[in-house]
C-alpha cells in the first residue's frame, strides 16, 4: 500500500510577504499560454518566481526560490518533464 503525504506549504510565509497584487503577470510569447509568471521580490533581498494560471488569476499561485526555479529550467532543458515517445 502505497502512503500519501499530505501537501504541505513551504513557502506561506513568504507569499504572504510577496506584492502579488501589483507583480508584472507575464506569458511566454505567443501570448497563448494558459501559465503567467512573475518575477517578484521579497524586501530588497531575494527575487522568486511566481506561477499562476491565466483563466484563475486570484486562484492558487506557485512561488520558487531561485534555487528551486534555475533546477526547474535545467530539467526542462534536459527533457526530464518530456512526454515518452510512443513505443
């Protein structure tokens, strides 16, 4: 039998600190996507990334740290996050 984990919010305490109200919403070009992404910092020290969907502005918003996000690109880059080729 396979355990869940429950979800568990690590970076609450930072959203809550986050501007996300006046972040500069962007979409990959073409403007197409359903994703927006902000770059948006804490104080005057760390800048992360926010992730949220377009047709849910005031839904759910991902926050990363730059650690979090520069392995997040290198994975997209190596085609870890790539569909399986059909056999």
């Amino acid at each position: 039998m396979i355990e869940e984990n429950p979800a568990v919010d690590d970076k609450s305490g930072v959203r809550d600190r986050l501007d996300l109200r006046s972040a500069r919403w962007r979409r990959l070009r073409p403007a197409t996507g359903t994703v927006e992404f902000a770059f948006v910092t804490d104080g005057d020290t760390t800048t992360y990334v926010a992730l949220r969907r377009v047709c849910d502005p005031e839904g759910t918003v991902l926050v990363f740290t730059p650690s979090e996000w520069d392995a997040f690109l290198a994975g997209a880059r190596d085609g870890e996050f790539d569909l399986p080729e059909a056999l």
